[in-house]
C-alpha cells in the first residue's frame, strides 16, 4: 500500500510531451523517450570527470543573508528614537520587542489572535511596547498616527490585500515607512502542489502573487521604494550554520513514507500542518516559494 498523505497529491507521472527534447531526450517511434546517444556520453563520460570539481564549487558558500537584514533595512532608514512604529501580525511578539529594544521605538503589536497576544504581554513587560487585538484590514490605530510599518510574513493569510494596503497608508505619517517581507509561489510551483500546500497552510491564492501584491499597493497611494529577493538565502545560511533545512526534508521524507505512524498521535489536522510547514521550507529552497521583501513609502 502506498503511504502518502489523505490530503497530499501523489506526483504526476510525466507524459512524452513533458520531455526535454533539447536535453538529449529522443521520442522512440511509439513515443517513449529514450536516451540519445549523445545525452548517455555526456552522462557517463563527459560528466564524470568534471562531477568531482563541481562538488568542491558546490561546497563553497555563496555568502546568503540572513533575516538579519530585516533589521538592516530598517536600520538605514535612519528613523529615530521614540518613533511610533506598529509591527502587524505581531505572533507572540518578539520581533516587537526587538524593534523596541535594537531602535528605541514606540511599538504597538497586532494580531488577530487572542492566544498571541496574551503570550506575548506575558513575555514582553518592558516600556515602549504594547500588544492589542486587530487585523490587518482594520488596524486600531488613529490616522497618520505611525512612522514604521513592520509586517512579516502574514498578509499571505489575507484576502482583502487592497484593503490592508490602504490601512497601512492610513496609519503612516506622510514620508512613513513600510517594510513588508512575505513568501511567494513561483512558477516552479506545481498547481496541484499549490492547491494542496495553500490550502493546508491557510494561504489566499492571490495573496502569494507578487503582482497581485504590487497592484495592491499601487492602489492604496503607496509607493515602492526598494523591491529586495531573498530567495532562498535565508535557507542556505540555516542549511550552512545548523543543517536545520535538511532536518525539514528528512521529516517530510518520514511524514510522507507513514503518515499512519503520527496520524495516530497527533491528528490528522496536526499531520497535514507538519507536512504542509516542512515542504513550506523545503519549498523554499529549490524555488518553488520565494522569500520577498518590499520597503514602502507614503508619499
């Protein structure tokens, strides 16, 4: 019996159509690829005696940045203490603190979450920071009230991308910042594997569309100053400093191979939100997602 995931698609099995004719991939009258023979010299001949100098290129690290760059943009924007800055989607809000900490800003935490927000009132007693309930769509603040708008990886989860947009421009004082960083699927993301993975991880379709995002944007009055992709950088530093991207391949691999085995412990709804968090990174290492970051201006 296969072992894969109730909700997970099995792969498609490619078909003629699908084959690279201009890698070497030659159709068989029957309309079978099968290897030509300069594809099978290149392979066992030619290949082999240049694999082990492409390994040792391969080892040699590209230098990727790390989510510390979040925190380096912002820090070049130069905006001083005491500003007003609100981080949106604040989770159980550590990157509010570290704002308030690293900056000396004001910062207020949102998020649509009762549980986060009392996690992290209990975690951050320190002054210049405050968490209160809200949504993206409808944020609890006055007009022109903020300098800084912090959102990390949440508007994916938001439908109305249109109207988030038009509440950050409404927060911001004129000349305000925005810095917004959020995952997006790219075109080596299959449909079905999309349809399964959006839906497993609560992601509006659209919203993971980068043009969809930077039309969002464009309506809302605000204006794009710097469009940074990260890639898979950040994954190669973690795959570099801890190996902790491969431990998510190996758990994917396990989750795949007897889903039973955690079902069983843990729930269906747990197993697919564990397969659907690991691909999520996995995903992200070989392009299937991109990391983006977009810094915003109000004019």
């Amino acid at each position: 019996m296969r072992a894969v995931s109730a909700g997970y698609p099995p792969m498609p099995i490619p078909r003629p159509r699908d084959c690279r004719l201009d890698r070497g991939i030659s159709p068989s009258p029957n309309l079978e690829p099968v290897p030509a023979p300069s594809w099978l010299e290149e392979s066992y001949d030619a290949f082999p005696r240049i694999e082990e100098a492409f390994h040792a290129a391969l080892d040699v690290s590209l230098q990727p940045r790390g989510p510390e760059l979040l925190y380096d943009l912002v820090g070049d924007l130069g905006l001083p203490p005491r500003s007003a800055a609100v981080d949106v989607g604040c989770g159980e809000g550590k990157h509010t603190a570290r704002l308030a900490e690293q900056f000396g800003f004001t910062v207020t935490g949102i998020d649509p979450v009762a549980r986060h927000i009392e996690l992290a009132r209990a975690a951050y007693r320190m002054e210049g920071v405050r968490f209160t309930s809200g949504a993206a769509e409808a944020l609890p603040l006055e007009d022109a009230s903020v300098d800084l708008v912090w959102c990390r990886d949440v508007l994916v989860h938001v439908a109305d991308l249109g109207r988030a947009y038009a509440e950050f421009r409404r927060v911001l004082r004129t000349g305000g910042r925005a810095l917004v960083y959020q995952m997006f699927g790219t075109e080596r993301l299959e449909p079905r594997e999309a349809g399964w993975l959006w839906t497993t991880m609560g992601v509006v379709p659209s919203s993971a569309d980068p043009a969809r995002t930077e039309a969002a944007i464009s309506a809302s009055g605000l204006r794009i100053d710097e469009r940074l992709a990260i890639g898979s950088e950040w994954g190669e530093l973690a795959a570099e400093e801890t190996g902790a991207p491969g431990r998510r391949l190996l758990y994917a691999a396990r989750l795949l191979r007897d889903p039973e085995r955690y079902v069983a412990r843990f729930g269906r709804a747990a197993y697919e939100l564990m397969l659907g968090d690991c691909l999520w990174h996995v995903y992200a290492m070989i392009g299937k997602l991109e990391r983006r970051a977009l810094l915003l201006a109000k004019p």
